[in-house]
C-alpha cells in the first residue's frame, strides 16, 4: 500500500533503510553503491531506492530536513513498509572543538530545542536514544576502517539560524560534540514503535574551529566514509 507521501508497494523496501536528509545524495549512494537498484519512490522529489550491498538487500531514501519531515517518513517506513533499522546518514555542524572538518560523528543520544516529544504526554523530558546494536556495529565497522570517529551526544535543532549568538555555547558547554536537525525526531519515533535507529554524521563545517566549509556537491557525493560505514552495517 501507498501513503501520501510515499508511493512504494509493500515489500518495496529492505528492513534496514539508510536516510540522507538530501534525495540526491540517497540517489548518488544508490548509482554507486547498489546493484540491482531500482527506485521505489519520488513523491514530492524524495526519492528512494532498494537493491542489494554485498548481496543483502538493503533500501536508501531521503528524510528532508527537520524533525517534522524525517518523522512522518521514518514511522511511515516503521509502520506502513515493515522496516525494522533506520540509520540517519547526514551533515554536523561541530559545536566541539576536538571534532573537525570530515570526522564522523556515531550519535549516542541526541538533545533538542523541539517540542517534537510532547506527543507522547510523558510526565518528564525523554532522552532520545540510539540503538546500541547499531552503535556497537557502527563504532567496530569505523575502527576497522580507521576512521577518525566520535561516539557521543549531539544536538537536534529545530532552529538553523539562531537569533541568539550563544546558543551553540551554552549546549558545547554540555559536551555536545554537534549540530543537526532530524535525530531526536527519529529516535523518539524508533522507541515509540518499538523499532531501531541511528545516526552518521560527517561534519561539514565548524561552529568553533577555523576551517573551511564543505560545498553542497562535497556533501552529496563525498561523505563516503560515513556511506560505507552505514552500508557495511546494514
């Protein structure tokens, strides 16, 4: 069955789906390292794709940006497609100062400003995590790769631009190690329904170090080392 956002069949996509935030990167990630691909969505240009890594079915699709947008794909993926692992594969803003330009973030847990868990009509604050087996694999996966990693907590905006200059400060002071968009949204959904979830993030630029940005076709097309790692364990 379809739904209003997403076109595919039942059976269309793998259990394990890897989600860019941007559909041209799942669709790079797709050309180059699928084989037997075909796409099963392009609902409003997000597309996405399943074939096979390494023989074993696997599915890549974009989230969009922002909480709202990964999580009415990523519980219509959980609820309607039968998936069972979500891994987020994305961009960090670096609010650390030890984190730098092309690392790789393997997010623990993630804080926010977003009222994205009120939903859930919890007497307290949740804190949205990973699932751990995704991590372990994740974390064994980069260092047999010898990637320069970090394992920790990151932050899930629901602001890009931020009207307050010391925002970033204040959650650096906390040990956040960057800045994102989408992964508080994904691990509340993933916990809610009983389901797995993680995220990859290679950093793109620096909100505390001096160093150059990376480009719009830098992000797409060369953040292999966070694709390979997703692809291996999925």
């Amino acid at each position: 069955m379809s739904t209003p956002h997403n076109e595919a069949k039942k059976g269309d996509f793998a259990k394990t789906v890897l989600m860019p935030g941007d559909p041209l990167r799942a669709k790079y990630l797709a050309e180059h390292y699928l084989e037997n691909v075909r796409q099963v969505n392009g609902v409003r240009g997000m597309l996405g794709f399943t074939g096979t890594y390494k023989g074993k079915e696997v599915s890549i699709m974009g989230s969009g940006m922002g909480m709202p947008s990964i999580g009415i794909y990523s519980y219509e993926l959980y609820t309607e497609y039968d998936v069972e692992n979500i891994i987020r594969i994305g961009s960090a803003g670096s609010i650390h100062k030890d984190v730098h330009i092309r690392d790789v973030i393997i997010a623990q847990g993630a804080s926010t400003d977003s009222n994205f868990a009120h939903q859930y009509e919890l007497p307290g604050t949740f804190s949205a995590l990973s699932s751990y087996e995704l991590l372990e694999k994740a974390v064994n996966c980069a260092k047999a790769k010898n990637v320069h990693y970090h394992v920790g907590n990151i932050l899930s905006s629901d602001l890009f631009y931020h009207a307050d200059v010391e925002t970033n400060k204040r959650w650096q002071n906390m040990g956040l190690l960057g800045v994102e968009m989408e992964s508080y949204a994904l691990f509340c959904t993933a916990a809610y329904l009983g389901k797995k979830a993680l995220t990859l993030l290679t950093v793109s630029d620096s909100l505390v170090n001096d160093e150059p940005d990376t480009t719009t076709e830098e992000r797409e097309k060369t953040f292999t080392d966070m694709m390979e790692i997703a692809l291996e364990i999925a």
